[in-house]
C-alpha cells in the first residue's frame, strides 16, 4: 500500500478569536502610497507664445486690411488689395466669361474704378458684366449654327474689355485727378455711368435679337435683313437693351453714383448712342475704307457717345 502522506492527516487548528480580525489574513492592508506625478504644464514654454504671437499678428493683418479697404476715399492700396479679394472669390464667373487675357485686363479696369469710384462704382461694372455674360449665353448653340455667336463661346478678350469700358476709363482718369474740381467730378462720375448703361444696352439688344428675334431690320433703310447683321435691329432686341439700361441705371442711383434725373439721362443717352451705333455699322463697318472699324472700334465710339450725350444733357437741361 501507498504511503499517506502525513499533511492528510493534519487537522485544522481553530484561530482564537482574539487574533481574528475582519479582514482575511491574505489581505492584510499596508500603507498606501498615492503616486504623485508632477507633470510640466508647459514642457515647452515658448510654443505657446510663439502660437499667440502668430494669432495676434494674422488679427492685426486682417484688421489693418479691412480699414484699408474702407479707407475713404479708395486709395491705390485699398483699390487693388479689394480687387484681388473680389476676382480671386469670383473667378469661376470671370473664366466663363473672359479669357485669361481679358481677365488681366478686367482686373486693370476693376481696380481703377474702385480708385476712381470706389464700390459703388465697382458693383456697378459688375453688375454690367453678369448680365452682358448671362445673356450671351443665351440659345449659344442656336446662335453658333446660325454663325452669329460671340467666339470663344462668348469669352471675351482684351479688345472686347477695352472697347467696353474705354469711356468709362477717361472718367475715371478724370475723376481720379480732379480735372475740372468739385464741379466736373459729378459730370465725370455721370459719364462713367452712361457709358456702361450704353453698353450694356447694346449687349442685350444685340444679343437678345440674335436668339429671339423675330424679324430684323436694317436701321438705314428698315429692310428685313438676316441676324447678325452690321447694323440691324428688331423689337425684341431693342425692348430687351431698353430695359437693361434702365436697371443699370437704377444700380447706379442705388448705390449712390447718380440721382434719380441723371439715371433717366443715361437710359435716354444710351438708346441715342445706340441708335448712333446701329447707323455706323450698318453704314460703314466692314465697308470699303472702313476695315479698321472693327466691333472693338465700333464699340468704343457707341460708349463715348453714350458718356458725351449724358454729359451735355445734364449740362444743357438738367444744370443745377
């Protein structure tokens, strides 16, 4: 037989109740050690500073931007830090409508009327220049088949931005350094305004007759004539720049540029100018002798007279 071992036959032997305690013996407290860790708030000290002069220095950029652009009157500073801001924000709009050249040349034209004119006379130019691209656009296909649709799917280049807004350049040039003084520079800021109410009248008449046009006619001699045609006209197109005029003209007096009186007299000088504008083309352009006057050239005339004829309306009926 196996041997028992002896532990088998050890009996428990009883704890006087003297040594029992409540806990087990196995788990006998021992003094608690709370293990501080002290932590470096800061274990690099300069980072911080270095973030809160980083913060506080772009606040002080922002800040001094926003007064400059709000200095009054527009300096050349505020002029061109405003423009920057406007394009780079609206640059999906100007590709479709510019070319990347024209855009340059948008950008010369914007920042010299926003020192000549400030915003008021900004959101007038940009106004004219989403309503001309918008109606441009319009029936682009139709107009394509038909071989009457601007190049470039209506993207225009330097030439089309110079002959658009050379007009309102000089008044703003003159405006710019007070010829004339005090007296002239509301003459100068009225032709600024006719000059763009004219061609942006121009754009739409042209362009709206071109898709909708039921019937044109030569201005000359009131003979049917196909669309797009040097010169003629029809209902739809002339009622259509008709009515931009006149919502150009009430930008302008909204924002201030003109009165309500010489908002009526860029609408009326608008219309002559391009009634003035319709006879040249269909008279001269592309005649012989005549090859210079281009669409670009064309258009410089018809907003000239759109700025000379306000300005001696005001001057000869409307003086104060």
């Amino acid at each position: 037989m196996m041997a028992v071992s002896p532990l088998l036959h050890m009996q428990a032997i009883p704890i006087p109740p003297q040594l029992q305690s409540h806990h087990s013996p196995l788990s006998t407290t021992f003094p608690k050690r709370t293990l501080i860790l002290h932590r470096n708030p800061n274990p690099n000290p300069s980072r911080p500073a270095k973030m809160v002069a980083h913060a506080a220095s772009v606040r002080s950029a922002v800040s001094e931007a926003v007064k400059l652009i709000q200095s009054s009157p527009p300096t050349w500073q505020s002029a061109l830090l405003s423009n920057l801001i406007i394009f780079v924000l609206g640059s999906p709009i100007l590709v479709s409508g510019l070319s990347l050249s024209g855009i340059a040349s948008a950008f010369l034209l914007g920042t010299l009327t926003w020192r000549a004119f400030g915003s008021s006379g900004f959101l007038l130019v940009a106004t004219y220049f989403i309503i001309g691209t918008a109606v441009t656009k319009v029936k682009m296909a139709q107009k394509e088949a038909q071989g009457v649709a601007e190049k470039r799917k209506g993207r225009r280049g330097p030439g089309s931005v110079i002959g658009s807004s050379a007009a309102g350049c000089v008044c703003g040039f003159l405006s710019i350094f007070g010829v004339g003084g005090v007296a002239f520079s509301q003459l100068w800021k009225l032709g600024f305004v006719a000059s763009f109410c004219t061609k942006l009248s121009d754009t739409v008449s042209s362009e709206i007759g071109k898709a909708y046009g039921k019937t044109t006619y030569l201005i000359t001699s009131l003979k049917v004539v196909p669309r797009g045609t040097e010169g003629a006209v029809s209902i739809e197109g002339t009622i259509a720049g008709l009515l931009a005029s006149i919502l150009l003209a009430f930008v302008g007096c909204f924002m201030g540029e003109i009165s309500a009186a010489k908002a009526i007299i860029c609408v009326i000088a608008s219309q002559i100018a391009n009634v003035g504008e319709s006879i040249i083309g269909a008279a001269l352009q592309e005649k012989e002798g005549f090859r210079w006057l281009d669409n670009n050239a064309v258009n410089i005339i018809n907003i000239s007279m759109g700025s000379i004829i306000a300005i001696l309306i005001q001057q000869a009926v409307f003086r104060n």
